[in-house]
C-alpha cells in the first residue's frame, strides 16, 4: 500500500503563560501547569473592519499551508469579509473578485473542494429569500461565481450549510438549512460540476425553522449521519448506506425543546464516539454523551445543567494542548470558556481575556493561523461591532498537525476518521467536518490539530478514509504537520530501507533548495518533482544508478506558483514521497 506521508514543517516552541479558574470544581496542579494565555489582535483590516458579523470559515484556499478566513455580514446586504494569510502573522484584506463583492444577507459558509481540483471552494447561504452562492475556487486566489443548477438559484431563508458525502461516491454533497417555516436541501454532487437537487425522505420534506446542521458518523458505520437544529426540537437523521435518511425520534437529543442556534460535534471523552454540543438562545446549552449504539445520553452536571445564556456559536479545540478538546461558546453578553478535564468534567474559565467583554458574537472558530503549535480563537461579531481575534501563547505540551488529502475520498477528506494512539495508550479520535462552529454555522481549518501533552512520540496514527481505505503509520515524531494522501490500494510498498530521502533544505524556500539521498547498494532511481494536483514538473533523475550519495539542487525556475510540491523517489515498484513548500 503506497503511504504518501510527508513531514512539511517542524516547530518546537515553550512558552511560560497562566490562567485562572473559579467554579465549583477544582483544577489540580498538573492542568494550572499547562494553561496559556491569549493576546488579543488590535492591528489590522481584520479586527477594525465592521459589520453585522455572522460565520467564520477558516480555509487554506490557496494551498500554501496557511489557513484564510472568509466571514458573512448579513441584514443590512453588504459585502462579506475575505482575508488572506500573510504568512508571518498577518492579513491582507481582499477587495477585488466577486467573492468579496456580493452584497446580500450571508449567515453561514463552508469550505470544500467539490470538483476534486484540489483547491477548496467556498458555499454561502444567504436569507430574505435571495439565491445562495457557490464560488469555484480558480487556482490562483481568485474565485468563478457559480450561476447554473437549483444549488444555487433556490430561494429561501438559508441560514446554515454543509458539505458531506452522504453516498461515499467521492464527491462532496451540499445541505443547507433554511429557517421560517421551510423545508431543507440537500443537493447531491453529479460529478460533473452540477448539482441534483433530492425532492424524496423527510430529510428535505419536514418544515421546520432550521439555523444550523453538521454531518458526522455517530454511529461508525462509515455514512455520515446528520444533526439538524430548529427552534423547537432538533433533528437526528440516521444514514442508511448512503441510500436513505432514518428519522431518530427517541432519547431527549430529539425530544427537548429550545431556541438552537447550532451545534459543535467533537469526541470529548476519546471514546472513539463523537458527541454533541448544542448552543441554545435564552436557555441552557445542552451536551449529550454518544453512547456508541446510536443513542445519547444527556449530561447533567456543571455548567451545562447551571448555566443560562443567549449562546449562538461553538467551537471545539484542544488550546492547551492538553490531548482534551475544550469548548468555548458565544454569546449576546460575555463569551464562554470551558475547559476539559481528563474527559471526565468541565471547568469554567472565567479570569480570561476572552470571556472579559460583553458583545453580540455570533460564529466561533479555532485554528493555528501561524503553525506554531497552538490554537488561534476568531470570533465573528454582529451588532455593526469589530471582530474579535486572539492568538494563544502555547505552553510546554507537544502536538501534532495532520492535513489529509483524498485520492479515491473527496480531495477535502471531510468525512475521515483520524485515530491516534501515544503515551500509555493514550488515544484521541477525530473526524473532518465542514461545519464545526455553531450559530449560523462556523468551520475550524481542515488541517487537524491534536495536543499530546508531555509526550513527543505517537506510537500509531490510523486513517479511516471515507472511501473505507484505510492507511496505518507508526513512530511519529511531534511538533510537526505532517501530509498524508490516501493511498488507494494501488499496492505500491514502501521504500527499500536501503534509502534514505532527506528532507530538503531550507523548506519552505525561496531561491533554491537541495534533496540529499544516499544509499547503501547501487539502485537505478528516479526522482520526480510534482506540483499539488499531481502534474509532473521536473524528473532530476531518471533511472540513473545512484552508490552511496547524491545531491539534487532546484533552483525557483520551476516552480511557478507559492505552494506545496511533492518530490517522488522510485526504485523498481518500491517508492517515497515527501513535500515541500515554495514561496514566492
């Protein structure tokens, strides 16, 4: 099986921070010593630009490792917000393009590469009953406005949207929820750019008032199911190979009634099983602990049973590297932070910077803007207010950052397992979702971030593709993003461990960079260089008979555009891969 694994960078980084807590439960000594603090970003068109704020969707749209951010206004039809990632911690504000000069009422917006190209392309439901928009992503940050197909003609109140691949054909699938009275969409991917939209099930049947939906696989049997939130009671839809919807009508998940905003599914308890967090408007939030036979069980402790807030927004992710996914939650008044300990409770941050102010938040979502290791928070206001944007200063705990692409899934591989094992059998579970934020709906990076606390090896990393392939690697270093496409069964083995493939050095670079590779018999090898769609750019080596060592210096010729590149070392069917970043 060929395993296309490819460390890109590497960061080690300590940081001295503190952090306090008051609530009914205590934190111990061992989680005071790994809590951080945030530095609230003041400069820049990204946090000084107002608007009527909605969604946040983090989205490395131009394929150079650092995530961008798209985020809606709506009400008062302005244009949306469109920021690129500098790549040395700032942003540029993008004002050219039809993606950044649609005016309209846009509450939520998802990334996700639907035409596999290689390049995530950016949905956005839009109420008052004007069209949706769908932008393909162009390959060279500009954006084509998509106008055929009922995906984008349907009017409606739409508030929230998702892509999932509901069928497992290898292509991304849209459902948008629609809020007054209306029924919800689903829209399957033909394959061909164009999009059919299902008229058949209660899925897109039942009038509801709908904010908000997120697709995940509740019960692993490798179909994402979805979780649908109303005014009133909240929708569960069990997928039956892919063919049918199921309607779940039992356990309080469905049968409790509040005013839900949205929802925010992550595996708190690394169980293996995600659960599910729901942000409700004038009530408490509620959270339910999947019980891994499709049912949920309700929790019932602090501060989900005291609390009583206008929540809109939700975000899960592990700031403090703790290997525990936490929740921060937004609210019309003062924000939410809990943090999670050992899977087994939460505890209310309170003396933060982020819960120190009182706003109109909306939309929430985490990512490591800088790979440094650590979780960035952008919060997305409405009220005509400034978005808010505060980086974390890391702590000693390790971590590790996987970008997955697909080859027979989706390019995006939203939709895959990630499972990890380290330490003393430690184990944490991930799964790639389009929609991670409640509210209008919000979407975390699709790179995907773990904290490992104290430990610096991960003894196995197991990837469940949407496809059901599945790639297995052991021994990994921490403190690293590391590539991994999916292999496709295409039965090519690993490398002769008679080879060694550096890494190239400098990487990322600019000018030039060079490729070591030595060996310990004479082997006839070729070396091809590939662009990120997989075109091949240059073979340095062709079937040349390499004994000992041999250096391969590129200079920037060749690489026309700023991004991630591959380098392929083949001997006979045996083969590596690595990647390499050039900017330029």
């Amino acid at each position: 099986m060929n395993k296309l694994l490819t460390i890109i960078l590497s960061f080690i980084i300590f940081f001295e921070s503190h952090s306090e807590a008051q609530n009914n439960k205590t934190i111990d000594k061992s989680v005071k010593k790994n809590q951080i603090s945030f530095t609230k970003v003041d400069t820049g068109n990204i946090v000084n630009d107002l608007g009527y704020s909605q969604a946040v969707a983090w989205g490395d749209f131009n394929n150079d490792l650092y995530p961008d951010i798209y985020v809606s206004n709506s009400w008062i039809n302005d244009n949306n917000l469109v920021y690129i990632n500098n790549t040395n911690g700032s942003f540029t504000k993008i004002t050219t393009g039809i993606i950044a000069n649609d005016n309209a009422n846009s509450n939520g917006c998802s990334w996700g590469d639907y035409n596999n190209d290689g390049f995530i392309d950016l949905f956005v439901s839009n109420v008052n009953n004007q069209k949706n928009f769908l932008y393909k992503n162009n390959g060279d940050n500009t954006f084509k406005k998509i106008t055929q197909g009922d995906i984008v003609n349907d009017t409606s109140w739409s508030y929230g949207c998702c892509w999932g691949d509901y069928d497992k054909d290898g292509y991304l699938d849209m459902f948008v929820s629609n809020w007054k009275d209306q029924c919800n969409s689903l829209y399957h991917n033909n394959q061909d750019g164009t999009f059919t939209k299902i008229l058949t099930g209660e899925i897109v049947n039942s009038v509801s008032n709908t904010f908000n939906a997120s697709w995940a696989d509740f019960d692993n049997d490798g179909f994402p199911d979805l979780y649908v939130t109303n005014i009133g009671q909240n929708y569960l839809y069990q997928n039956i190979n892919g063919k049918y919807f199921e309607q779940i009508n039992k356990g309080s998940i469905v049968t409790d009634d509040a005013c839900s905003y949205g929802c925010s599914i992550a595996d708190y308890n690394n169980d293996g099983y995600l659960d599910v967090f729901v942000a409700n408007w004038n009530g408490k939030n509620f959270l339910y602990k999947n019980n891994g036979n499709f049912s949920f069980s309700k929790i019932d402790e602090f501060p989900f049973n005291t609390d009583k807030e206008n929540s809109e927004g939700s975000s899960w992710g592990d700031f403090n590297n703790d290997g525990f996914i936490d929740l921060f939650i937004t609210n019309d008044g003062v924000n939410s932070l809990y943090q999670n300990v050992d899977g087994q409770y939460f505890v209310k941050l309170t003396n933060t910077i982020l819960t120190s102010t009182e706003n109109n938040s909306n939309g929430t979502s985490w990512t490591d803007f800088d790979n440094d290791g650590d979780l960035d928070l952008f919060i997305a206001n409405g009220g005509n207010q400034k978005n808010l944007f505060y980086i974390n200063s890391g702590n000693e705990n390790h971590w590790i950052k996987l970008k997955l692409i697909g080859k027979t899934s989706n390019k995006s591989a939203i939709g895959a397992k990630i499972k990890i094992r380290y330490g003393n059998n430690k184990v944490q579970y991930h799964e790639i979702s389009s929609q991670t934020g409640g509210g209008c709906g919000s979407q975390n990076d699709l790179t995907q971030h773990f904290g490992i606390g104290f430990n610096q090896i991960i003894d196995s990393l197991k990837i469940i593709w949407s496809s059901g392939i599945i790639d297995n690697f052991t021994n990994l270093q921490t403190d690293t993003l590391i590539i991994i496409k999916e292999s496709g069964n295409n039965g090519i083995v690993d490398l002769d461990k008679t080879i060694t493939l550096e890494q190239n050095f400098p990487n990322p670079f600019n000018k030039k960079t060079r490729i070591n590779i030595s060996t310990k018999k004479p082997l006839k090898l070729t070396l091809k260089i590939y662009d990120y769609n997989g075109n091949i750019i240059s073979c340095p080596l062709i079937n040349e008979l390499i004994n000992d060592c041999k250096q391969i210096d590129l200079g920037s010729s060749i690489f026309i555009h700023s991004g991630i590149y591959y380098y392929e070392l083949t001997t006979g069917n045996n083969k590596l891969v690595k990647s390499m970043v050039f900017i330029k």
